[in-house]
C-alpha cells in the first residue's frame, strides 16, 4: 500500500501535526482523511516526493563496480586505467 502525505488546507485553523504534515498508508482507489484526527481541520493531499525502493537490491549493490560494469558503464578507475582520464 503507498503512504500519502495529508497537509491542512488553512494553517492559521490547524494544529501543529496538520501545518507540517502527516502519513497516512491507505490502498490507491481508498479515499484519504478529510481531516485531521488531532484537531478536526480540514486537510488536503499533498505533492511529494515519491519513496522509492530498490527492493532486494542495496545502493551499494546497485552502484558496485561489477554492476556498472555489466551494463555498459565505465568507472573511474576504468577510466585512470585506460587513460581517457588523467589527473
């Protein structure tokens, strides 16, 4: 289920949760909060940055020398080593 992001839709009637914002995990055809549980105000979706996860496979992992490798990209060291780069 993705978690979305609620935000008070007026922050001068609203408490300090609903001003800075909260999450709410709900399935993507259910209807979110109209508003919020702690003071009652109304309160809207909010723009945000999607979370994204590599599943199974850590940054490192991603990022690791073998995989660049293996999809057609070259490494620093690659570069040092063939001399397209010098420092």
């Amino acid at each position: 289920m993705p978690t979305y992001m609620y935000i008070a839709q007026d922050p001068a009637k609203s408490c300090a949760r609903c001003r800075e914002g909260f999450d709410v995990l709900h399935g993507v055809n259910e209807s979110g909060p109209e508003a919020c549980p702690d003071c009652g105000a109304p309160v809207r979706k909010a723009v945000c940055a999607p979370y994204v996860s590599a599943g199974r496979w850590s940054s490192k992992r991603l990022l690791s020398s073998d995989n660049l490798r293996r999809h057609g990209f070259e490494t620093g060291t690659d570069l040092l080593e063939s001399g397209k780069v010098k420092l």
